[in-house]
C-alpha cells in the first residue's frame, strides 16, 4: 500500500486560505515569503526562542513537536503550558492578527490538542490563542463540535493530498496578501478554464484505460 505523507499542522491553515494555495505549497512545494509570512515567521522565532521554564505551578514547554500516525498529522506547538500539580496539558497558539468571527485558528489549535491526545492518551479539555495585534488572549474550549469540525478539515486537506491535484485558482481580496501570488497568476488561472476542458474531454477516455 502506499505510503501516506503526513499533514504538516500548517497545511491546516494554507487550506483555510485557500486549498490552492495549500496543493501549491504541499502538492508542488512552491514557497514565496512575503511581508505576511515573514512577519508571522518573526513572531514564531521570538516565541520558539528560550529554555523551558517553570512559574507559579506552570511548566512552559515551548516548540513541542507532535506526531499523531493516526490522525495522520506532524508539527510543532508554539507553546505547552503544563500544571504540574494536575498534570493538565494546554497548548497555546500565537497569531500576529486578532481574534476572527471564523474558526479556522481555533480549529488549527484543536488539531494540535488532538495530536498530543493521541500521543500522550490523555483529555485536553481547552486550549488558548494569543493574538499579538490585540495582545489578548482567547481560551478555547474543545467541545465536541469544534473537534468534529477539525476532524472534517483533516479529511478534506488528506483527500487534497491524496489526489495530487492542484485546483484552479478562484481570484478573490486574499489573492492581494497571498505569497504565491506571481507564482499563481490567479487572474490568469482563473480565465483559463482551457486545461480543465481538455481534462474533461479526455476523462472516460483515461478511466477507460486504466482500468
Ligand atoms: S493567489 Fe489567490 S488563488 Fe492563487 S494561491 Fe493565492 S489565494 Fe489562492
């Protein structure tokens, strides 16, 4: 069988973008930082930075790298605070905006929290954002019905995997902030609906071959 790669956590949210850009990163490994990505990057080296350390009954545990085969995912937590006296386990995301009406940060901290579940074979009841725009924090409560949203975008970001595809570009506002933008050409791409016409033309003719 073949091997499945594994979902890097920051697919999650390239698919939230937009899944073309996500096929483009990981389908095509295309990468082009921008004034976006090189800020957020910024801020993710400031928060990687320094040894764990231990205040108040609270282990801070920073950069933690998780491996969950079963949900298929891999990353790295920017931050784990640990308390030691109940041993409960909160990861923590920081994001350079503020908090937004749409799940999809919210959704990218629960995926880490069920990494570490399936790790460690424990409960993480909630989990926490800090948004360094705002300079607040949101604390996040994991209930049943972000997990199933979570556990949605995983499989649909697994089929983007599986099928080695890249889908055509849809041009929108984001395209202006997006780093793949001359690399995409949305405008273009989004016209040229010639190679998807040529693909379904000749679509019974390679199913019948290949069966
Ligand atoms: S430029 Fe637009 S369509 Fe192209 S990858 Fe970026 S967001 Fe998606």
């Amino acid at each position: 069988m073949e091997d499945l790669k594994a979902i890097p956590l920051s697919a999650l949210q390239h698919y939230a973008f937009c899944p073309r850009q996500c096929a483009l990163i990981h389908n095509e490994q295309l990468w082009a930082e921008n004034w976006h990505t090189a800020k957020g990057n910024v801020l993710h080296e400031r928060v990687d930075e320094g040894l764990p350390e231990t205040r108040n009954g609270i282990r801070f545990e920073r950069s933690v790298q998780v491996h969950a085969p079963k949900l298929r995912l891999v990353g790295t937590l920017d931050l784990l605070e640990v308390n030691l006296k109940t041993g409960e386990l909160t990861p923590v995301e920081y994001k350079k905006g503020k908090s937004k009406a749409d799940n999809w940060d919210r959704i990218q901290l629960c995926a880490q929290a069920m990494c570490l579940e399936e790790m460690r074979s424990v409960k993480i009841v909630k989990g926490a954002i800090w948004y360094w725009r705002s300079r607040k924090r949101e604390e996040v409560l994991l209930d049943s019905s972000l997990r199933e949203q979570t556990l949605k975008v995983v499989q649909q970001v697994a089929e983007l995997f599986d099928s080695h595809k890249t889908p055509r570009a849809i041009y929108g506002k984001h395209c202006e902030s997006c780093s793949l933008k001359d690399l995409c050409n949305p405008r273009l791409t989004a016209k040229d609906q010639s190679k998807a016409y040529v693909d379904e033309l000749y679509k019974d003719r390679d199913e019948e071959t290949s069966e």
